[in-house]
C-alpha cells in the first residue's frame, strides 16, 4: 500500500512505525539489523568483478574478516569501473547514475551508481524525513497527498534530483515548480517559478543547502517587494494567499522591516542539507518561523542520516550502509603518515565527545566498500531522554581537514589551491589554508602566505591582486566556486600576506612544517606571533 | 389536477432519472457533486410539489425539503464548478456549506427568515400565501453570494485555459435558465404556472450537456441488461405512483364504461411505460457509451498525429507511455524494445522514470510465441494455457515481482518487434479485455512509429558515427569542428588528437581482432572521459581527435593526460595472457591562442603529433609558442627493446638442445625461414626480431613430451596425438613465467592454427591469426616437410612448395604462400642448411 493510500485511510500510527521506527531500535536490534544487510552485501560485492580488483584474491566470509581485508578506499579506487560505467562488473545492476564534481580529482566529475533496491530504501528514508521535519512529538506528523514542497534543489543527475522522482513514488506531493519544467531551468529562474506558484498556492515544505535556502530566502523578499501583484494574475492567487500577502505587507511597513518568508506561508516541514549549516540555522528559523530540521545526504553515501523533532543530533538510518567511523586521532595520524592504517570502530563502539570520521559499506548491491566519504562526525550521546532513542546520536562537524568545504558548495582539496598559486604565477613561497567563520557566522577559505622577498621589486603583490588573481583562477579551476559567486553571492576567499620568511622561521623553531590544510588555530597563532618577533 | 404539480412530478422524475444514472457512475470528484446538486433540485422540486399535494407528514416538512433544496442548490453549484475547472478551493468549501446550513438549520423551528406559507383556498383551488419580511434578503442574499462567488470561479477558470470558455457555456446558461425561472414568477402571467420549476428542468439538459461535452465518465457500467430493466422499473414506478390518481380520473372521465377493466388498462400501460422507458434508458446508454469510444478515439487521433511526425523513439516511446495512461489506469508501464542483434526484448523506457530497466525478455519466452498469434493478453489468462508450463521459474517471478497484467505486441507485419507490459492500477480496478482493445488500437500506431523513427535515427548514427569505435566519424567531426569554430569565435575552443604508437605491431603481434578490441577500448576511455564537455572522432585508422569548446590549453592538457593514463593502464587489465602496453602520441592545439582558422587548429594538433612521434612517442605536445611545454615522459629507444632478451633465448634453446637436438635444430630452421619471409613481406626489424624469437620458442613446450612418441615411427595413436598438440599450451605455460618475453606468445599459441580455422588449440580463423602465427606456421611446415624424421622421409623442395601452394587458403594463408614460394624460387630465401652451410 503506497504512503498515499495509507493515508487515505488515515493509518498515522502504522506510517510512522514503518518510516521512523528505527528510532525504537534497541542498540542491539539496530546492529542487528546493519549485521544481516552487510552480510548479504559482503556476498555481493566479494563476488563481482569490482570487489575482487580491491580484494585482490582474498575472500571474506565474515564482517571482521572483510574489515580486515578489504582496505579502506577512495573514489580513486572505483574511478576506472565506474566512470566508464561498467554495469556488469558492480555488485548490483545500476537503474540510474548520479553525478556530482571530483574535486581535485584526475577526472571532472565523479559517477555513483543506484541500484533498484538502494533506491527503495532510499524513498523510505526520505519519507522518513518529510514526516520527521512535520513532527513536534513521537508519532504526531502532519502530511498530505496535496502538499506543496518548493524545490531548491538540483535536478539529475545530481542525488537532490532523485528526491522528487522517489517521493512521487509514494505520495503525490507537488513540487514548485514541477519536476519536469524544472530541470530546463537555471538555477534562478527555478527559483522565482518557485516562489510565484508559491505566492499563488501556498507552501507547505522547503529542502534545500542550508546555504542556499539562506539565500533562496532572501531573494523572496526582495522579489515580493520588487513586483506588487498585477491585477490581471489576481485570479490566479488563492483567496487567503492575498490576504495573507496584504496583511504581511502591512505588518512589514507598520514593524518597518523587509518582507520575510514567515509572513506569507506557514510550513509544516523544513529541510536543510549540506556543510555549515549550523551558520545558517538561526537565520532560516527566523526567516521562516520554522527551525530547519537537518538530514545527511551525498552522492555515494545516498541518504545516511537526519535529525529529529528535538532537532538535537541525528540518527544514521540502519540500511542505507554500513557504518565504521575512524576515531580523530587515527585520522589525523593517517594524514600526516598516509602509510597508517587508521582503526575502525563500529556503531555500538562509539564514544560520546569523540569525534570521528565516517566509513561506509553500501547496502543493495551498492558498489562503495569501506569508502571514506570525507565527513566528519561528533558522537554526542548514546541514549537520549528527550526523545527516547536508545541509539547513538551524532553532529555533524566539517569534511575531513584536509577539504575545505565552503557552503555545502565546493570542496577545495591542497592540490587544487596548489595549482591555482601555480597558474597565478604569484612569487608564493609558502602558505597555509583554514576554513574560517565572519561575524555574520558565514564560513570563508583564509589563506596566509608568504611572497619571496626578490620579487617584491619586479611584481604588485598586494593583498587585493592576490585575492582577485587567485580568486579569478579558483573559478577556473573549481565550477562550483564559480557557483559560489553566482548562486549565493558569496565571496569566500580571504588573503593575509604573512612577513617574509616567517614560514622558514617556524620551520626552524618547531623542527617542522606547519601543515598546509587547516592548521589547528594554535599552529597559526604560533605562526602569526613569529611575525612579530621577527619585527622585533 | 394543477399545471404546478405534474409539471414538478415530471420534474422530479426527471431529476430521480438523472440522479440514478449517475449514481452508478465512477465516483470522481465531479460526479459526486453533480450528484449533490441533483439531490438538491431533487428535494428543491419534490419538496414543493410534495407540498402542493400535501402529502404526509405535512405541507410544512416539505417546504422545508424543498427551501433546503433551493438554499443548498447554489452551495452544490459552487463545489461543482469548482471540480468541474479542477480547482481547489477547500476553505470556501467549507465554509459556505456550514454557513448556508446554518441558515437553513436556524429558519426550521420558527420561520425565522422565511416563514412557510399560509394553505389558503381560493375558487376552490388551493393556494400558498407567503409573507416576506426583510429577513428574507439575508436568506437569499446569503445565497447570491455564493452564486457570485461561483461566477468568479468560471471568470478565473476561463482566464487560466480558454478552453474551458466553452465547457462552461452550458452550465452558465442553465444558471441563468434558472435564473429567469424564478424571475418569471414576479410577473402576473407565471402566477399560476411552475415557470421556474421546468425551466430548472432546462437547467439540468444543460448540465448533461456539459458533462457529455466534457465527457469525463465512464458510464459502461450502466451499459449492463440488469441494470436497465432494475432502472426501468424503479422509474417506472415512481411515475405511476404520481400519475396513478390523474389517469384513473381522466380514464374515468372519457372512458366510464370501462371501469372493469382499469386494472387491465393499468397494466398495459404499465408494461409498455416501463418498456419504452428501458428502451429509451438504453439508447441513452448506448450513446453516452459511444461518446466515450468517440473521445478516446479522439485522445488516439491526436497522438496519432503526434507519433507520425516524431522520428525521435524516444519521444514516441514517451508519447505511446502517456496515451496509455490517459486511457487506460496502470501503475507502471514498460515498453520492450527487440534487439537487432540478439532479438531479445530489452526494456527501454518506463512511465516511472525510477524502474529497474535492466530486464530481458528472450525472443524463445511462449510468451512472444502467444503474442505472434494474440496480440494482447491478460496475465491471468496466460495463467492458465498450456503455454504457460514452458514459462521458467525466473521469468515468471521476473513478470510477478514488476505485478505485469497485460503483455501487447508492438507489431511490424508478422514479427513482434516490441513488448508493451503494463500493472493493474492502485485499488481495485483490474486491466480488462476492453482495455486491451484499447492499447491495441495505440500500440499498431506506436510501432508504425516506433519503426520508423528506429530506421531514421540508426541511419542518422549510422552516417555519423565510426561503426568499430562508436565514436563520431571523420566527415561528421569535420562539420562539427567547423560549427565549434564558429560558434566559439569569442571563447576558446581546443583539438587534441591522439595516436596510438605501434598499433601496426599490435596487430602484428596479436592479430587484427586484439587490435580492434583495443581501438574500442581506448574509444572507450575517450568517450567516458571527455563526456558532455567535448566531442570524441575517430580521426583515422589509429587516430583520435577529440574537440573541447570553452577548453584552453592547459585545461585540454590534464584531460589528455588522464586519457593517456588510463590507456596504459588498460592492457594490464586484460586476464587471457598479457598484451604489450599501447601507449600514446597526442598534440594539443587551441584557438585563438595559436590558430585562427579550423584548418591551422588542424594543422597544429597534427604537427605536434608528428613532433612527438619523431621524438620518441610516448607524449603530448603542445602546439603553442606562449606555453610551450615538453611532456616527454618515458622515452626509450625502440629499437633496441626487443633485443635484450637474446641470453634468456639463448639459455631456453639449450635446454631444448639437451633434450632433444632435433627440436633444436628444427627451431633453428624455423626461425631461419620465418625471418626470411618476414623480411619478404617488408616488416619492420622490430617485428623480424620478434617473430625470430618465436620461432627460437615455438617448440619449447615439446620438453615435457616423452621422446617415445615425439620420436615414434609409426602412426601415432589419437591418445598420443593429443599430447603432441598439447605442446603449444606447454609452450605458453613456459614463455608466460618470462613476462620480458610475453610479446613471442601470440605467435607461439598461433602457429598450429589453420587459416581455414580447423587448426589447434584455439580454432582461430584468417586473419584472426596473428600475422607472426601464420607466417610461423609456413616456415615450421616446411622445414618439417624438408628434413628427415624417423617417421618420414624427405620431400624434395620443389614438392614442399608445391604443397604449401596446394594447402594455401586451406593450411596457410593464401597471401603469404606465394611471397615465401617466390621468394624461394627467385634465390632470396634459402633452404636452411644451405644458409647455415654458408655461414
């Protein structure tokens, strides 16, 4: 019986044990759950092509024995197979391949691909989360065939285009505008379609990047105060939306403030995705009267995870991988000395406080083994009382610190700002990047770096031509940074010229390096004081 | 009797004629307040002849139903204009039929707005008085505001599709009808006449007449026999119940002697009434049931028209998913498509753009069989034929897990070449035989279509793309580059083109099959790489270009640069035995940058081959003087490669020399003639060298083999023949521990093969035989032909060459026997011990 029809007959209470009940799970049941789906998965995956180029002859039986011989990969490990799309040789036949960018990888972008049986697991997850962002309480949810969701999101074949075609699958729920007008749209006109037919209809959820529902929901109002409604589309408006509209423009003019989402639809739902959102939380819950309900998703790991009507740390779904997180120490161990072979624990090890990075085994026949996805993860409880779960709960931190991730947008690895200070062909003897936060909590890439001293003579190297030449060259190299500009209006990159020699200086005092990517604040403090010194 | 009461009863009775034809009606939205405005104009007209007649309980109850009626009947209208424009509007919904029976509730107990009429009698007739207040504006003022409301619908409805101007105009002229009726009634001439009663009749023909026009229904239900004689009688009933005193009256009034007979009279009347009801509910039926034949064929006609001027097949498959859906329900749709070469039915596209596509039907599944004859079929029948034992267990789980109900055949003449299955839809409903009609008629159009369009578009990628590589063609990259040049006249628009180093060894080596497999595997790589950035030619027999508009150099650069890594990856990849490593010479140019017109770009990415080329392959090189850059990586001297092995040769050859002299010298002699011959056909050193080498090796294998029967005299027996020929895997099995020496392996396992493919121990054919096999086979033959065994004698030379002309094209290859026969009548190839006698 498809979701629809269940609701139809209003069966709330079996709709919310079939999407959400593994929040009911014991620890123990949960495993359980995670331990029959990975052995079925171990049989697959050891027994294709794609499996035995990575076990090279070896053959697990059991999880620990695939933990032990299966090492840990990388997209560079599946590159060959999958981006010729090698059907025959994956664990599972693919319906669909979803597409996202490889960033500083050797190939522009990167191929998932989807099995029938992923993607049935993948709509009961995302039901899952559409009836948990309506949630205030346990089994209270608020969703109807004729909802209306507006969509921020990117088409296919990116994973946020399967998000409508798999919930349609169950419940018609309207997308604004519809699916199918909206993958002929730019990024912008899908969004003013959008808002128009939300004007008109009304809105019940929205799901988007943090990121980009912030700055969805700031084109609003200045759409809604650009364009009055012109009297030959009045019919067009349902009656209350006008009210509403006029009512709000009231308010706005008597509280002399802009127009805010808030004013005109009252949602049930509001999902966010993506890196920072932590930035934008606050803001889009003011903006819409609705706290975001955050869920975790991406290309390979599909959806892994949301959060609940606490809104407090989030769950990993039982049967979209298996997970295995790599406790912080190993993983920085592991980036300093890649010959380490960080450890592995798994969901009933965890440590509350910990911070980990994630791992993951698809289930269904998926083709991605003990892959590092690049997230980062913090443990922060293993029980919660507030809405009595009895499975570990988790926040989402940052990637991995070797990535720097601006907005959910772009990824920027040190290969890539390495090739962008090489095709500047800026005297740059050393830098070091680091992902920081403005006073507005937005997040921005902060590059400190040294010019060789000969240089200076022949070259302009101010702070404002570094930061136009390597921002110009970032666009060049990275589609998404370029998106970054055009989409949310931001403009990540911030430069510090450090004293000549003082990377040389820390060098001599420390007996090493500092690290290139995201050196932790002490490193940098340390640095920056050097410069002093020196002037001293 | 009063022209009030019949002309309300015929009312009602038309009104309960309507209403219990719809009542069996699928129940949509519409349908359900269509019933709803019928129920009241059923009580608005019942109530007030019920109240004229006075009938029980009393005159005041059926006011009161009649008032509920009249009240509630513009709430019935707002909700049906409402789904008849497909609107959704549940707050006025709502908040109309509260405020509206709230009215009604309130006016019961007192008359408190209208106040039911006083029964007075004049002239000895009955006559109601009604005493009007100013309250009764708030009744029926309440209810114009819902009919205004109503109007704006139709204005908006109208404005967002004109298509439904026309839908509306019945309706709207039966709200006025309506309108004029109760108008009518102010003035003196209507006074003793239901003027707005039978123009609310008026009203209703209206109605139907939208709906028919609109033709939303599926009325085939009422089409059945039962249903007809049960509506018949019920209606039948109702009329002579009204009718009965009036007809007894006027019977006995013009008739008074035939008093005995009224119950006969009555019954006749009875009879043929009833009969010429069902008549006529038939005939309605009948024509209600060929309107909706007439609106699907109409639905046909129009995707008629639009499959016939598509020559896209997926549009048309697209197009054939949706008319299914609008006609017939089904959850999901497949359409399989027959494969022109294994004649398997692919699933090729689904209404849900999520299904699993991967399944098959084989062309041998009973099911196509039963198509052949059928056409369509029903699963459930399917079920239950014979032909369903011959079903496999998988293909019927394969049906059951995709809930397939219906298999229709995609026709071109006698052969089924597409397969449409389509699933019941949610709830109840079943795919039935008449729905099967129904797809038919769409799917003998769709494969028209289907077949058309295929031939359109493999002629279109036919005449564009290379059929080895799949990749475009010479002449279409030719159009196309000049398109891009154009286009990117203001931007920037690179070409690499790339050559594969050595590949006339390659297919020397490993024979023309091996080389082709690698040219679709490097196509391969090419395509997956540049993707939708760029487009990928075959430029020539081993050239690629691939063209990258908005690319400058640099960018070009890293891709060709992963391309030319993942090709010499490729060959490691291969399991059989291992293959030489291709690798690759690729030039780069880019306008504006260093060519201004489509002929330098050309010229410049050609050039910067060649420059790698001469330089030692292996590279890419840019065509630019601004980033002038030298890639060179790897380079080693060719020449020299294949020589570094002679000690390992050396060391092998005396091993055989130990075992047995004969083989040893026998290799000696093999290679003596193969290198002859090789140097014949113009080979390159390279290819002498290895093909010299091979010989050396060729008979290694025979180490293993027991000098009893290598050395036989006799005819050997098929036992030992077998070990004989298993010599050439022996031989393998050693040169694949040297992996220096894999190159010799492709003319080691080839040199027993026959050219007509009847050879061992892989049955190759032609010129699937490597050419360093096949001229290996020539010189082993004949040397084996010209030397003493013990199981043989010599055969003179002059026979030798003769048999080798007589076995070419059945042995040897027809090309090679007549170099090595020339070359040794003309004195360029000597027998081998004269050669060696003269060294």
């Amino acid at each position: 019986m498809s979701l629809s029809e269940q609701l139809k007959e209003r069966r709330y209470q079996e709709i919310w044990d079939q999407y959400c009940g593994f929040l009911d799970l014991s620890m123990e049941e949960y495993m359980n759950i995670q331990r029959r789906l990975m052995e079925e998965q171990i049989q697959l995956w050891s027994n294709c092509e794609l499996g035995r180029s990575i076990l090279k002859g070896k053959k697990p039986k059991t999880i620990e024995e695939f933990r032990q011989m299966v090492p840990l990969t990388t997209y560079e490990d599946y590159a060959d197979i999958l981006l010729q799309k090698k059907s025959e040789t994956l664990p599972g036949n693919p319906v669909i391949w979803i597409q996202t960018t490889w960033e500083g990888g050797r190939h522009p972008i990167k191929l998932a691909p989807y099995t029938r049986s992923m993607l049935d697991v993948y709509r009961n997850n995302v039901i899952a989360c559409l009836i948990l962002s309506t949630s205030r309480e346990r089994g209270k949810f608020d969703i109807a065939d004729t909802d209306k969701i507006l969509y921020g999101l990117a088409p296919l074949p990116f994973a946020t285009g399967l998000f409508p075609l798999a919930l349609n699958e169950e419940i018609g729920i309207q997308f604004l505008p519809a699916v199918k007008d909206a993958v002929n749209m730019s990024f912008s006109e899908r969004n003013k379609a959008g808002f128009k037919m939300a004007m008109k209809k009304d809105l019940e959820f929205f799901f988007g990047l943090g990121s980009v529902a912030y700055a969805v929901s700031q084109s609003l109002s200045s759409m809604s105060q650009k364009g009055a409604i012109r009297p030959s589309e009045l019919l067009k408006y349902k009656p209350y939306m006008l009210l509403r509209i006029l009512r709000a423009k009231q308010r706005c003019k008597k509280e002399n403030r802009p127009l805010k989402p808030k004013d005109l639809f009252h949602l049930k739902g509001f999902m966010v995705a993506g890196t920072d959102n932590w930035c934008y939380k606050d803001d889009l819950e003011e903006l819409w009267g609705v706290r975001p309900m955050e869920l975790f998703a991406g290309t390979e790991p599909s959806i892994s995870g949301t959060e609940t009507w606490t809104r407090n740390g989030m769950y990993f779904f039982p049967d979209t991988s298996f997970y295995e997180f790599i406790p912080e120490e190993d993983m920085l161990r592991n980036l300093e000395d890649p010959s380490y072979v960080p450890r592995t624990c798994l969901m009933d090890e965890v440590v509350p406080g910990e911070k980990y990075e994630i791992v993951i085994t698809l289930f269904k026949g998926g083709a991605f083994a003990r892959y590092r996805v690049g997230d980062t993860y913090r443990c922060v409880g293993l029980q919660n009382k507030e809405d009595h779960t009895k499975i570990p709960r988790f926040e989402y931190v940052d990637r991995v610190p070797d990535v720097i991730d601006i907005a959910g947008f772009t990824r920027i690895s040190k290969n890539g700002i390495q090739s962008v200070i090489n095709l500047s062909g800026q005297p740059i003897t050393h830098w070091t990047a680091l992902k920081e936060y403005n006073e507005n909590n937005r997040p921005y890439l902060h590059l400190y770096l040294e010019v060789e001293k000969n240089a200076l003579i022949s070259h302009a190297v101010t702070t404002d031509i570094m930061k136009s030449l390597l921002t110009t060259y970032f666009k060049y190299i990275d589609q998404d940074y370029r998106d970054l500009k055009k989409i949310l209006g931001m403009d990540p990159l911030c430069v510090t010229i450090v004293r000549c020699g003082t990377f040389e200086k820390y060098k001599e005092t420390k007996g090493k390096e500092i690290g290139k990517m995201n050196p932790s604040p002490y490193e940098l403090r340390e640095l920056l004081e050097l410069q002093k010194e020196q002037r001293r | 009797m009063q022209n009030y009461s019949y002309i309300s009863i015929i009312a009602l009775f038309f009104y309960c004629f309507i209403f219990l034809t719809f009542l069996a009606a699928k129940k949509v939205k519409i349908v359900k307040y269509f019933l709803l405005l019928v129920a009241t104009m059923i009580c608005w007209s019942g109530g007030s002849a019920f109240m004229r007649m006075d009938i029980y309980p009393s005159y005041i109850f059926w006011y009161h139903v009649s008032l509920g009626g009249l009240l509630l009947m513009p709430y019935a209208y707002f909700l049906f204009v409402n789904a008849f424009g497909d609107r959704e509007d549940r707050f006025f919904n709502g908040l109309y039929g509260v405020f509206l029976m709230a009215l009604f509730v309130l006016n019961i107990p007192n008359g408190t707005l209208l106040r039911w009429p006083e029964m007075v009698e004049r002239n000895g007739e009955i006559v109601f008085v009604y005493q009007y207040t100013w309250k009764v504006a708030v009744l029926f003022g309440s209810a114009a505001i819902v009919v205004i409301h109503c109007f704006i619908n139709i204005i908006r409805i109208c404005r967002k599709d004109r298509w439904y101007l026309k839908q509306f105009q019945p309706i709207v002229l039966g709200i006025l009808c309506l309108f004029a009726g109760n108008l009518a009634l102010l003035f003196p001439v209507f006074h003793e006449f239901p003027i707005d009663i039978l123009l609310g009749i008026v009203n209703a023909i209206f109605l139907i007449y939208a709906l028919l026009r609109k033709r939303l229904f599926q009325l085939k239900l009422l089409a059945s026999e039962s249903a007809c004689y049960g509506v018949g009688l019920i209606l039948t009933f109702l009329l002579y119940y009204n009718l009965m005193p009036y007809i007894t009256k006027q019977t006995a009034l013009w008739f008074p002697e035939a008093e005995n007979y009224y119950i006969m009279i009555f019954a006749v009347l009875f009879l043929f009434t009833f009969w010429i009801l069902v008549f006529l509910w038939q005939k309605i039926m009948g024509n209600l049931f060929v309107k909706e034949e007439a609106q699907h064929a109409e639905k046909i006609r129009r995707f008629n028209n639009q499959v016939a001027k598509s020559l896209h097949v997926d549009e048309i498959l697209a197009d054939t998913v949706d008319i299914i859906q609008e006609t017939v329900e089904s959850a999901n749709i497949y359409i399989c498509i027959q494969d022109r070469d294994s004649g398997d039915y692919q699933a090729r596209y689904s209404n849900q753009p999520l299904n699993d596509l991967s399944f098959t039907i084989r062309k041998d599944n009973p099911l196509v069989k039963i198509m052949e004859r059928n056409d369509g079929l029903l699963m459930r029948e399917f079920r239950s034929m014979i032909e369903y034992k011959a079903m496999w267990e998988e293909e019927k789980r394969n049906l059951q897990n995709l809930r397939i109900e219906a298999c229709i055949g995609l026709r071109d003449e006698q052969n089924i070449v597409g397969i449409l299955l389509l699933s019941n839809p949610p709830g109840n409903h079943r795919i039935g035989r008449s729905d099967l009609d129904m797809i038919l008629m769409i799917a003998s159009s769709a494969s028209i279509a289907i077949k058309n369009a295929h031939l359109y578009e493999s002629a279109y990628y036919e005449a564009r793309t290379d059929e080895l590589t799949q990749l475009l063609n010479r002449k279409y990259f030719f159009e196309i580059l000049r398109e891009e040049f154009e286009k990117n006249e203001d931007g920037s628009l690179a070409l690499a083109i790339i050559n594969i180093d050595d590949f006339k060894l390659y297919n020397q080596l490993y024979g023309t099959q091996a080389g082709d497999n690698a040219l679709r595997g490097i196509a391969q790589i090419i395509k997956s790489s540049v993707g939708e950035s760029g487009y990928a030619a075959r430029y020539s027999g081993k050239e690629f270009a691939i063209l990258l508009p908005k690319y400058d150099v640099f960018s070009a650069q890293n891709l060709v640069r992963s391309i030319q890594k993942q090709i010499f990856q490729m060959t490691d990849q291969t399991v059989d035995y291992k293959l030489k490593v291709l690798t690759i010479s690729a030039g780069i140019s880019a306008a504006p940058y260093a060519a201004k017109s489509v002929e330098e770009l050309l010229e410049n990415a050609d050039m910067a081959v060649n420059h790698v080329k001469r330089t030692g392959k292996n590279g890419i090189e840019i065509f630019d003087t601004v980033l002038r850059e030298n890639l060179i990586e790897d380079v080693e001297d060719h020449k020299n490669i294949y020589k570094g092995y002679e000690s390992t040769i050396y060391a092998l050859t005396a091993a055989i020399d130990v075992k047995d002299h004969y083989t040893f010298s026998h290799s000696n002699n093999v290679a003596h003639y193969a290198t002859s011959l090789a140097k014949e056909l113009k080979l390159n050193s390279d290819m002498v060298e290895i093909i010299r080498q091979a010989a050396l090796l060729h008979d290694v294998g025979k180490i293993g083999i027991p000098e009893a029967i290598l050395n036989k005299a006799g005819k050997l027996t098929e036992e030992e023949y077998e070990i004989i020929k298993g010599h050439v895997e022996a031989s393998i099995g050693i040169i694949r521990h040297l992996p220096s020496l894999d190159y010799v392996i492709p003319a080691v396992i080839g040199h027993h093969e026959r050219y007509d493919g009847r050879g061992y121990p892989r049955r190759t054919v032609g010129e699937n035989i490597p050419l360093s096999a096949r001229i290996l086979c020539i010189a082993d033959s004949f040397d084996a032909m010209t030397t003493k065994r013990s199981y043989k004698d010599v055969i003179p030379k002059e026979r030798a060459l003769q048999i080798l002309e007589e076995e070419a094209g059945k042995q040897f290859d027809p090309k090679l026997v007549p170099v090595f026969v020339c070359g040794m009548q003309e004195g360029r190839i000597q027998m081998a011990n004269e050669a060696g006698e003269r060294k």
